[in-house]
C-alpha cells in the first residue's frame, strides 16, 4: 500500500508517493503553471531518470490527473494501479480555531475550510481546490488534512492574543497562529532523539528558514511561542515578506503612494524582504552578490541574520533552558553564511559555533552537530520531512489511531528510524566530501 500527499499552490502541486509497506519514497514531483498557457511536471522515480512534460492543466483537477497517470505508468510510473494508494494527505495552511489536528475530509470538512479562507487568502483556495479536485479523482480513498496552524495550538492566551481590542479575537478570530507546523513537529521529535531526551523533557528553539522562514520556541516538547502570526507575514526577514515591522507604516506608505489595502498587502508579501532590500529573494542570488560587493545585498544578509538573533534570545529567554537549536529547511540546511550570522555573539547564551562545522555542513541528506564541543547548547541541522508527517496522519487517520502529537507515536521518535532515500543519498555526499562524517549525528 501506499500514501500519496499533495501540497497545492496557486499555480503549483507537489506530490509524494511513500511505500507503506518497506518505509521508503518511491517518487516525488511537481506540476507547475496552473492555469497559464502551459504547465509542466518534474517527475522523479526512485531508480529511474528523471521525467519532465510541458501540458495543459487548467485547473488543478488536470494537474492531479497528470500526477496519476505519471505514477501509475508502466514506464515512468511507480505503482501498477491506483487501487495501491490507501490515502491521500493534503497539506493545507491555515486551519484557525477550526483544526487543532489533522482530520479525514468529507464534505463538512472541505466548507468549514472555506470559512478560514480569509485567514488565509494567498494558499487557502488553492489548497481546497486541490483537495476538491483529488476527491473527484480519487472518490474512493480515505483523504486527510494535516494544517499548518495545529501544532502551535499548545501556545497560551498571552503567547497568541495580540495587545488589539479583544472583541477582534471573539468576532474576527485575530491571533496568533503560527505556520510550517509539520516541519517544526518533525524537528523537535527528531531534535529529542538527538539529545537521547523524551519529548516532554527537551526544550529546543527551530529555525526554520526557507524563502518563507519562521522561529519556535518548544519547551517540553510542546510549542509556545512563533514568530509567525495571524498569517505568515509576520516575525523574521523573508525572501519576499517584510516579517516585524511598524504597523504604521502602512498607513503611512498608502497615503504617499495612494495604495488599497490590497495593494499594500501585496508590497508587503511579495516586494518586501531581502527583494525589496536588495532585489534579489533567492539566498544564493543575495550570497553571491554580497561576495562580489554589492552594499545593498550585504545588509540584506546583515538584516535577516540580526532578526533571527533577536528571536534567538528571545527565546532563549523564554525557554529558561535551551538544549539545541535546530536549522532546517532549504536555508537553514544549506546556508551556512546564516547560520554563522545567526548565532554570532550568543556565546554567553551557551551557543557556540564550530566554524569548520558550520562550513563543511551541507548536506540535505543527514542530521550534523555544528556546535562546539563545549557548547552548553546543541546546535543541529536536521533536514525536515514534512510529507513523512502528513504521511503518517494520514495512514494513522485511515486506520483509525490518529491523535494530538502528544499522544501519538511517530516513527522518526524511535532512534532506529532511518530515512531509506536519504541513506542512500549520504553514501554519496560521503564519498564525495568524507569530512561530513565527522560532524553526523547518529542516535
């Protein structure tokens, strides 16, 4: 058996497929330009070449038609029929007051998601479209949603209410909701085994840093405290998205430019950040021009790593005892120039960076240990899997086991758990660059 998850964009559907049954990925992928002129697909099978087509795929229902063609094919396909898959997970934003855990869809589901789409107006309608467009594909399988906003749902009222009049919280739902939840769950349970500690004794702080990026403060196993708020654009400096800033500047910019709220929504999350610095959203766009001496590009860098410092101590502080701090996700598992920025200057914190660790670190194929040796705090780059998480709420919804996180068992908690197609991967990392065996992490 196996369980398909999707994670749709606006324009775009990434898919997994996962072997059940041997714990392994059989194929991963992406159709992109939904709704233009054409679309296309990135098609990757274990063992085989990698495939890609230009099609036509108006909607998203053409784009999950695609995707099951592709994996049911007899050349470029990794299963014989689609009678193989036993659920589909479906990673979906913003789940506001609604969804405090993953849930099997039915048609109840699917309208009260409707219902957060103002929460969430950039990724909602085209995670529904997905899940409406597979359910029609799909009638028979079991689906499931696994949001973004469940796993900060432990926060406490002074964590998630802002200082606003309180009528804002009953009437419009305005809090704190926090995002990339499954990525975070997936860190901390990993970050526990690391430590050799139990989840309900570990306390870690989570960079996730990607184009979006956000911090979690977890203590006892449990988030209480994001930098992320009502939706993503809050908290730290971005590729596109400004994160914290003064909130009259809003005004104060609409009134000089003559701007909607719409519109200066949109300069918010999508020509601010390091774009809007200096141009350039993509890491290593902004890398390669502060190297070459571009002055905007470096404060841009100089920027994003003194935000994630702040939140860092902050944290720290809320935290009281810090066992590790975790980087993951595309920048935090590549970017060694952030790391390096983030963590300078916190060494009376107890957070000590190795600096040839830190270089020597990347690596999207095994969990590193890049602190000092006599760091008080442990600082760790653990690629995240956010579709093993969404993989496992779905199988544990289909058979009927699911619970909250802090009552369910998932398989990466167990110090035996290994990542079949990663393992593969590192053997060649190693074999190119040895040296990354010195700073592996083995449980």
């Amino acid at each position: 058996m196996v369980i398909l998850t999707l994670n749709c964009g606006s324009s775009s559907a990434k898919y997994q497929v996962y072997d059940w049954d041997n714990k392994d990925v059989l194929a991963v992928g992406v159709v992109e330009r939904i709704g233009l002129e054409y679309s296309t697909v990135e098609h990757k099978v274990k063992g085989k070449d990698e495939y890609n087509e230009r099609f036509l795929s108006p909607t998203h229902k053409e784009a999950i038609e695609k995707i099951i063609s592709l994996i049911v094919d007899p050349k470029l396909g990794c299963i014989k029929s689609v009678k193989e898959i036993g659920a589909v997970g479906h990673r979906v934003l913003h789940g506001g007051e609604l969804f405090k855990k993953s849930a099997l869809v039915d048609d109840s589901v699917v309208e009260k998601l409707k219902t957060v789409i103002p929460l969430g107006p950039l990724h909602m309608p085209a995670n529904i479209m997905g899940i409406e467009a597979a359910r029609k594909v799909m009638p028979d399988v079991p689906h499931a949603i696994v949001v973004d906003t469940a796993w900060h749902q432990t926060m406490s009222p002074e964590a998630f209410m802002y200082a606003v009049p309180y009528d804002w919280y009953t009437k419009f739902n305005v809090r704190r909701y926090g995002f990339h939840g499954t990525s975070h769950l997936y860190c901390a349970k990993r970050a526990a085994v690391l430590l050799h500690k139990a989840n309900k004794d570990t306390n870690v702080i989570i960079c996730h840093i990607g184009n979006g990026a956000s911090v979690c403060a977890v203590k006892n196993g449990i988030c209480i405290d994001t930098s992320m708020g009502l939706t993503p654009l809050e908290g730290l400096v971005m590729g596109t998205r400004c994160g914290d800033m003064d909130p009259a500047i809003m005004p104060y910019m609409m009134n000089n430019l003559h701007l909607t709220a719409n519109e200066m929504d949109t300069w918010m999350n999508k020509k601010s950040g390091l774009q809007g610095i200096c141009g350039y959203s993509d890491r290593r766009d902004v890398q390669k021009a502060a190297e070459a001496g571009d002055e905007k590009a470096q404060l841009a860098v100089k920027m994003e790593c003194h935000r994630l410092r702040k939140y860092i101590g902050a944290y720290a502080a809320e935290l009281g005892r810090v066992d590790a701090i975790v980087f993951t996700a595309g920048v935090g598992e590549m970017g060694e120039h952030i790391r390096a920025g983030a963590t300078e200057g916190l060494e009376n914190f107890g957070i000590k960076l190795d600096a040839h660790k830190n270089d020597i670190c990347h690596c999207r194929n095994g969990e590193f240990q890049i602190s000092t040796d006599d760091s008080k705090v442990k600082i760790f780059v653990i690629p995240t899997d956010e579709e093993l998480v969404i993989t496992e709420d779905a199988y544990a919804l289909m058979n009927g086991n699911y619970d909250v996180h802090t009552n369910f068992h998932y398989s990466f908690e167990d110090p035996q758990y290994r990542n079949k197609g990663r393992e593969r991967g590192l053997v060649d990392n190693l074999k190119k660059h040895p040296e990354l065996a010195s700073i592996l992490v083995r449980p």
